[in-house]
C-alpha cells in the first residue's frame, strides 16, 4: 500500500568489525502507518522492485529495483526498534510490502525473523503471491500474516491487469490454507476492468474455500497515483477509468460475505 508519510531510508552502514556479511535488500521508503497495511500502527517497509506491472500501481516508482536505496537489515531492524513500545501499545507490529517483497526473499526472511524474534512484534507479508514459491518455510514460520492481492479470477483479465498469470497466487494461497496461515487478502474493484459479477463471485468463492481468510477488502480504484505516473514518463492506461460507487462496492462486498467471509 502507498506510504502516508514516506521516509527515505540511509544508506546501509558498513559492516565494520562484523564477523559476517550484513544480509542488504533494495528499500524504496519505509513508514508507520495505522489500518491499511495489517492491524494496528504498523512499521512499514516498502522494498523496491516488483515483477508485475498492474495498470493500477498507485506506486509505480516501487517497481524497479534500481530505484530503491541499498540498506542493511541491521539498519531497518534499528529503526523499528525506536518504535516499538508504541506499537505493542497500539495493537499492531511490521509489514514488509513493496514492490514486491518476495522478488528479495533472503533480505525479507531476515527481516521478518528479526521483527519477530528480536523485537517481539506481529509479522505481516504484503504480497500479490506471484513470487510465492520463493518463500520458503523458514520464512513463512516467522509471518503472522499475509496480506494476499488476488487481482482477478478471470484469467484473461488477470494477465491484462498484471501482465502475469494468475495460477503462481492460487498456488501460493492454497499452500497458506495447508499451513493454516492467516490471510487477509485484497481485491481492487475496477469498474469495467474487474467489477464483473462472475469475477468478482470467482474471487470470493476461491476465498471463501481456503478455509483461512479472516478478512476481505475490497478496494475502490482510484486514481491518487495517476501524477507519480507522469513523473515517471509512464501513460496511466486507466487515466478514464472511473472509481466504482458506494453501491457497487457494496454490491462486490456482499458476494463475499455470501461465502461467509468478512468483507471491508
């Protein structure tokens, strides 16, 4: 999700006198941020690259690597820590979201096992599943959750949105319900894109038979990225796409509540 108050991250500090290597992964900003990316205020870390390239991308200055800045696990773990008793009092912990977090599975796996055993705090995965074969089990212990974008079910549509098939999400969302991990996952209504009400049924049903989806949201497309496109020299292909009403979005909500899931 986009930063509310993004921060650059330093540099990664050299080793000095370590005795191994520091584990470094490419960050484009990280954040505390409260309700949108897990529960509670959440430490955010936005790492740089992603393989797909979704026509909605409200950070599309995310998707290159190149465009993030080289920081050492050390470094990010350090700076939650500064933050961490507000947010155990907050109810809440740290999300690695992106980009794509799983295109850097070693720099991810370390951070998430170092938010979680050196600080105490819940762990979150932000990640469209595409990549879900690079996390490994080591890494999957150490989330408490994972944040999973299911685009479409319409295969056709998921390619156009993406550019990538849709199977590697399911894959990886099938396995999260064999482990028993929790997911909350993520569906942008799109009017005229992915708002069709077979689309919108496929999604909730596959979602509704996992047997782990604690929580849906249902996300309204807008358009508040449409500028960094720009910037960037990019055409926003959705630039006339309107953002779907109230009623439509309640309309999509209530097809997954009909699988008996909570929908936001």
């Amino acid at each position: 999700m986009a930063p509310l108050l993004a921060h650059s991250p330093a540099p990664a500090t050299p080793a000095g006198a370590a005795s191994r290597r520091p584990i470094s992964g490419s960050v484009h900003s990280w954040d505390l941020s409260t309700g949108v990316d897990g529960p509670g205020t959440r430490f955010v870390t936005f790492l740089a690259g992603c393989p797909l390239s979704c026509l909605y991308c409200h950070n599309p200055d995310t998707m290159r690597m190149r465009s993030g800045t080289r920081v050492a696990a050390d470094d990010m773990v350090a700076e939650a820590a500064k933050y961490t008793a507000f947010i155990r009092a907050a109810g809440g912990g740290a999300t690695v979201s992106g980009g794509e977090p799983l295109l850097q599975p070693v720099f991810t796996g370390e951070l998430f096992h170092r938010f979680k055993h050196e600080l105490g705090l819940h762990t979150a995965l932000d990640t469209s599943g595409f990549l879900g074969a690079r996390a490994n089990e080591a890494m999957l212990r150490d989330v408490d959750l994972v944040l999973l974008d299911i685009k479409s079910w319409d295969r056709e549509t998921y390619r156009k949105v993406t550019g990538r098939p849709l199977e590697p999400t399911l894959d990886f969302a099938r396995r999260l319900a064999d482990l028993g991990k929790e997911v909350h996952v993520r569906f942008v209504l799109v009017p005229g894109l992915t708002d069709a009400p077979d689309n919108v049924e496929g999604v909730a049903a596959f979602a509704g038979g996992l047997g782990n989806v604690s929580r849906v949201d249902v996300l309204p497309f807008h358009k508040l990225g449409a500028s960094k496109w720009e910037e960037l020299g990019m055409p926003f292909a959705l630039h006339d796409t309107p953002s779907p009403s109230p009623e439509q979005v309640a309309a999509a909500r209530a097809r997954f509540e009909a699988h008996g899931l909570y929908a936001v």
